[in-house]
C-alpha cells in the first residue's frame, strides 16, 4: 500500500507540474515559404533570440516548411532564418 501512494503522490506532482509549465509556455509555430507564396521551403534555420538578444536556440524546417519552438508565453521574440542554397 505505501508503494501505491508514493506512486499516487509521484504522478500528482507531475501532472500539477506539467499543468503549471502549460500555463506558462507557448509554442511559436509557422510555415517557411518562398515570396508570393511560391512554394514552402525545407531545411530552413531558425534561430530563435528573446528580444533583448539572448540566444535560446535553433530549429530547422521540415520537408513541408513547418516548425515549431517552445517558448515562455508573455514575452517577445526575434526568429532569424537561413537557407542554403
């Protein structure tokens, strides 16, 4: 019985985390195109800065221009892109 209620407590605490990282989170998100929407463009770099210049990381484009990064919501952001070619 003790073993089910450390693993009853465990799980509560991770679903109350993860509810909490929910609330304070978003996702930017968006598709890669060329201009005059010619077509989307795979294995772009995005690189993704907060406003002031801090670095957070970088995403690449998938094989139909999308992508996607986690961030924490309530903040602005700066996505710098590169595309070989």
């Amino acid at each position: 019985m003790r073993k089910l209620q450390l693993c009853l407590t465990f799980f509560s605490v991770f679903v109350c985390t993860a509810i909490s990282y929910a609330q304070n989170n978003v996702v930017i998100e968006g598709y890669v195109f060329e201009e005059y929407n010619r077509g989307f463009l795979n294995e772009v770099k995005i690189t993704v800065f907060e406003r002031s210049g801090v670095y957070l990381g970088e995403i690449q484009s998938d094989t139909i221009g999308h992508f996607s990064y986690p961030v924490e919501a309530n903040k602005t952001y700066v996505l710098q892109y590169e595309k070989k070619i």
